[in-house]
C-alpha cells in the first residue's frame, strides 16, 4: 500500500514539474464567436475570463455552435458550410469539413451521437457521426413542387428526431433517424409563406416556424404529429403596414413563461404575447426597435431584447408579471447575441462594433465587467448540452 502510495506522490510530482494543464470540468465553460476573423474565444464563466483562441474555422458571419453531450467538444456550423470540431479543454481544432457551400446552422441529436447541419446551397440536411464528422445520412430538400429548398430551423427533437423547415417550399419535416442508414421523412406541406426560422419548445413537444410572407407563425405538435400543422397569431399587424426589416428575428432565444410564450414581431416594434393552452395572441409589449432576440433569464421572470438596425446599440429588459418593460440599456452599436449563465445570475453580451463582450448582474443590471475580443457574435455556453432543441 505504502509503495502504491508513494508512486501515486511522485508521479503527481513529475506532472507538477512538467508544468501539465490541472485538470478542471467543463461546466462553467463555453465560446464567443469572433465573426470577422473565423475564429473563436474559449471563456468561462465563474470568473468571467477567456481561457484561449482557436483560429481557422472559415467563415462565421452567421455561425452557431452545439455541444456533445459531456460538454466538452463544440460544433461549430459556418456560412461556408464548414462543420468544425473543437476542444474546449485544449482550445484546439479537432476537424473541420466542407459540407456544403453555404450553411444555416444545426443540431445534435437526442444519444449525442449525430450532428445534422442545415443548408442554404444546395439545400438540404446532412447529417454526421460526432466521433468522427464522417457523413452518415444527407436528406435533400426537395418540395412537394420538385424544386429544391433552403432549409432553416432545425433543431434536435425527442425520439432521435430532427424538424426543420424548407423555406422556399413552405413546409416543414420530421426526420426519424432512429435507423440512420434509413431516414424515416413525415412531410407537412403548405404550412405557410416562407419559413424562415423556428424553435422548439423546452420539453420538446410543439416546433413553432415564423412566418416571413406573411403574419403568424405554423405550429406541430409532435405529440401528435398525425393532427398536422397549425396557423397560431395569425393577422397580427392586420390593417398595420410593416416596416422594412432589417434583420430577420431569431426564434432560437424565445421565451416560455408559465403559460405565456414570447415571440419578436416581424417588422414591427412589438414582442407578442401568446397563451400557450390555446396560442392565441393574449397581449403585445411595446419595444425600442425591431426585436431580434427576445430571451429568458433561466428563471424566466425577465426577458432581455437586442434590436435590429438602426436600434441595434439597445437591449431592453421586459418584467414578465407585469408584462412592462423594466431597464433599458446601451451597450452600444452591434449588440449581436446575449448569453444567460447557467442559473442566471448574469448576462453576457456581445458589442460588435466596440470589440467586447459586457457582462451584466440581471438583478441589479450593474455592468461587472468587459472582455475585449474582436468582433463578437454568437455566445454560446457548454450549459446548452443538456437542452432540447439548443
């Protein structure tokens, strides 16, 4: 026992004289995308710190990011249609492939087993095996008017299943891949004008697309799927003339509140309120701008909303009993994402133009502090592993 133990001190000892990284979890872990530069900033959040760098990810003007299910590896998806692999214990870059020539975003699946991307050009969804970015399955848009399909909001679903919309096509499918060698493909057609992103709710059950040609968003009940899609908060800026949208909202950051949903309007300065026993509009709440995000501190009780431009140096916080907005701040110009702490303590958000991610205190709305990082976008933390549809 006594030789165990003394081999266990000296080779502690050696580790130590070799200057090896201390072991740490991954928890507390997760990335900002710098946009301009293909590259991305490995952080943490209990001190608030940037751990390290990791460049050649291509084009990341519009990237997003998934977590494996031990939060350790990320998987980035780039408008050039690169899927990238990185570490975020070492900071390094696994692997990476072109997959396609312009992509959308993605989803891991349900086991932590497959990572399906979406994709403008050539449209479609293809899906890879996360140990080893081989493509395993590669499912072609093609609309009921034999034409292919940009493809958006896909997101991973219960049962080993994927949902994503054809924006082009206005439909909306349900992939089963429980067979990977044999995707199983239900088809809704005529869901509506052009899809153009979605969400799913926190426990998977209802795929909600907004709609970009017209008002009202298409809901799936994947609960039972065989009742077909629904238009829900249709007409909802009927006899009202929409203002030129300069940036297409996000639906990926909504909000679900008790039995309240949260939806940013399109092309109007609202954020709509809906029941969620029967999703019908029950209210809307005045903004500064045009929401792109509209988020859920992890307690729901706030909703923080970035806006797009020319308001887009403003984030507002809505209090959700009263239905009224709260705190308005200026970070300044190109306020692109916000990020909530696992508990949500504090916020992070990302100021494009000023080069820096601000971290904000969500109850007294104090600033706490600054990172200095080069055209940030996307924040994602490693706490999205263990979501649905995220």
């Amino acid at each position: 026992m006594m030789k165990k133990l003394a081999l266990s001190l000296s080779l502690s000892l050696l580790s130590l004289s070799m200057g090896c990284t201390p072991l740490r979890g991954v928890g507390d872990m997760g990335l900002v995308v710098e946009r301009a530069s293909g590259s991305i900033r490995v952080i943490e959040t209990t001190t608030n710190t940037i751990l390290s760098r990791t460049e050649g990810l291509g084009d990341l003007s519009h990237a997003s990011a998934v977590y494996s299910r031990d939060g350790r590896y990320a998987f980035l998806f780039g408008r050039d249609g690169g899927l990238s692999k990185v570490d975020l214990l070492t900071g390094k870059r696994v692997q990476r492939v072109v997959q396609a020539g312009n992509s959308i975003g993605g989803a891991i699946s349900q086991d932590g087993r497959l990572v399906a991307v979406s994709n403008y050009t050539p449209g479609g969804v293809r899906i890879f095996d996360t140990s080893s970015l081989a493509l395993v399955a590669d499912i072609p848009a093609i609309g009921s008017d034999g034409k292919t399909s940009k493809v958006v909001g896909l997101v991973d679903a219960p049962g080993q299943q994927f949902v994503f919309s054809l924006f082009d096509a206005g439909e909306i499918w349900l992939a089963d891949l429980t067979e990977v060698d044999r995707p199983k493909i239900t088809r809704f057609t005529q869901v509506g004008d052009k899809p153009y992103d979605a969400l799913i709710t926190p426990n998977g059950r209802f795929y909600i697309a907004g709609l970009f040609g017209e008002d009202g968003l298409s809901l799936l009940d994947l609960w039972h799927p065989e009742k077909g899609v629904r238009k829900i908060l249709q007409d909802y800026g009927k006899g009202e003339a929409k203002l030129p949208v300069y940036k297409m909202p996000h639906l990926e950051g909504w909000a679900v509140a008790g039995d309240l949903a949260f939806f940013p309007a399109v092309g109007r300065h609202e954020v709509l309120v809906a029941d969620t026993n029967t999703w019908k509009l029950k209210g809307r709440i005045p903004v500064h701008g045009q929401p792109v995000f509209v988020m859920s501190r992890p307690d729901d009780r706030q909703l923080w909303v970035n806006f797009a431009h020319p308001d887009n140096d403003t984030v507002q916080v809505i209090d959700v009993p009263s239905l009224a907005v709260v705190k308005t701040l200026q970070p300044g110009s190109g306020v692109m994402h916000m990020e909530f702490t696992p508990r949500g303590e504090h916020v992070w958000v990302s100021v494009r133009d000023a080069d820096r991610v601000d971290v904000y205190h969500t109850g007294t709305f104090e600033k706490l502090g600054s990172l200095e990082v080069e055209k940030p976008s996307g924040i994602f933390f490693g706490s999205r592993a263990h979501k649905i549809g995220l």
